[in-house]
C-alpha cells in the first residue's frame, strides 16, 4: 500500500490498473484484494511482484518469508509450528515437526506436485522451458526451476548416478503437522485450476461430475473413508511408473450445500 501511495504522489495519473498491466495482470481485482487483506498474493503474483520491484536473490527470500508469516498469522497451530510442541494448558504435550519454508511452498502452491510427477513421464527432459510449456494453467520456467530445487532440497525429487531426475519418495499424504494454511492454500489454487480446464479442454480429455444429495450426517465418516478407499483404487489403477505419457489431477469435493436443520420438536 506504501508503494502505491508514494506512486499517486509523484504521478497524479498513476492507477492499479496501470500498474497491473506493468506487473502483466489481466485486471486489478487480484493485486487490490492483496492490497486489501481479503486474499493472499499466490505464486504468479508473488513471482511478478518480485520481478517488479527487482528483488535481489535475498530480498526475493525475505519477501516470500514475509508472505509465508502473513498466511500463518491466523493459524492455530502457529505457536506450536513455530516452538515445535503444543503448549496449551491442561493438554498433553504433542510433539509437532518444524515445518520449514521449502516444505510449505511444496505443499501449498499446486505446480510442485505436477511437476514432481513428470519424472514418470516417457519423454521427460529436465528442460524448464519445456515443462513450463507443458505444464497447464501458466507457470513460467524460473518458477519451474525453483519448484525443481524445492523438490530436491525437501527429498521428493533426487538424482540419478547420470544425473536424471527421480521420484525418491512413494506416494506421500499431508499430516497433522501441516498447517491447515498450507492445505487450503493448495485446494484452492487446485479448484481455480479446475475452473479453467471447463473451458480449456475438451469433454474426451477431462470427467466433470457432480450431485447434490439429502444425507445423514451420522454417516459422513462412513462416507469420507469410501472416497479415501476409491482415490488409491483409482490411482493404483491409472498409475503407470514406466509408460506415463500425461500428469493429471483428481479432485473430489464433498461439502455442505445447505445448513443442518434444526432437529424436529
């Protein structure tokens, strides 16, 4: 906000969306929600911001640090994140893992996993201008590169005697260690994604499906663990290590359309 008052005061005709054209946005919802403190700047902004305003390589960090704290603020597990051990009274200590910056941006920023899973692919090259061309939904190759050495530095993605890329981990699911900001983060930007494949690609490449149903909630339990036990039937199915040709994603959404009633009198 600082920077766009200081630019109003040297150039009277200086406006966001001028100044969101410069950063190479569509429109200027995205940079006054940030501005705002309605939304989190997500990973395209956050890169554009840095490449604007130059950021050298350790202002770039901080700046991201920055943005990690604030995404953090609200978490209830912060204090626990950030002295590794639930402190609250009258509860037994949980011994909670330090969940590191490279960690977080892994899980919350959606492209880590897609790129993670090219590996598997018959004609992968570790060539970001490649991926980042193959890659859906515009993430450019100096992000890809970041998201390669993240990979790497976490131990999802190693290396080879000749250097090639691998999958050094098995399949992985988040714990309770993850922040809930993380994982929000992630289902958001995954649903976004979701929105633009509508229109993207054709009803032969992608399955839409949905219903609305009047439900017990007593049952949710029984339900959740029948979509738990369908995903990893589904993925051992289509899961292929040695003839992979396209990385996709699964999304299921099962959530609430209409408040609970209240109980009969």
């Amino acid at each position: 906000m600082n920077y766009a008052e200081e630019a109003r005061a040297k150039n009277p005709r200086w406006s966001y969306g001028s100044w969101a054209r410069s950063l190479g946005l569509k429109g200027t919802s995205s940079i006054t929600k940030v501005l705002n403190g309605e939304r989190d700047p997500g990973p395209q902004v956050s890169a554009r911001l840095i490449r604007y305003f130059q950021f050298s390589k350790n202002e770039a960090e901080h700046f991201k640090k920055l943005l990690l704290l604030q995404q953090l603020k609200n978490d209830p597990r912060l204090s626990s994140i950030l002295f590794g051990a639930n402190r609250d009274r009258g509860k037994a200590a949980v011994p909670i893992h330090m969940l590191s910056l490279e960690s977080y941006e892994v899980i919350s920023n959606w492209y880590h996993q897609a790129i993670r899973e090219m590996p598997r692919l018959q004609d992968f090259k570790e060539d970001p201008e490649r991926i980042s061309e193959q890659i859906q939904f515009g993430v450019s190759p100096e992000i890809v590169r970041e998201a390669i050495a993240r990979l790497l530095k976490v131990g999802l993605l190693s290396r080879r005697s000749d250097g090639h890329l691998v999958i050094s981990k098995p399949r992985y699911s988040t714990t309770n260690d993850v922040p809930s900001s993380a994982i929000r983060a992630h289902h958001a930007q995954m649903l976004d994604n979701a929105k633009q494949s509508l229109n993207l690609h054709t009803v032969h490449e992608r399955e839409f499906t949905g219903s609305s149903l009047a439900i017990r909630t007593e049952n949710l339990s029984k339900a959740k663990a029948i979509i738990a036990k369908f995903k990893k039937e589904f993925s051992e199915l289509l899961e292929d290590s040695q003839e992979a040709d396209a990385v996709y994603q699964i999304q299921i959404q099962f959530f609430p359309l209409a408040k609970k009633g209240a109980p009969p009198s």
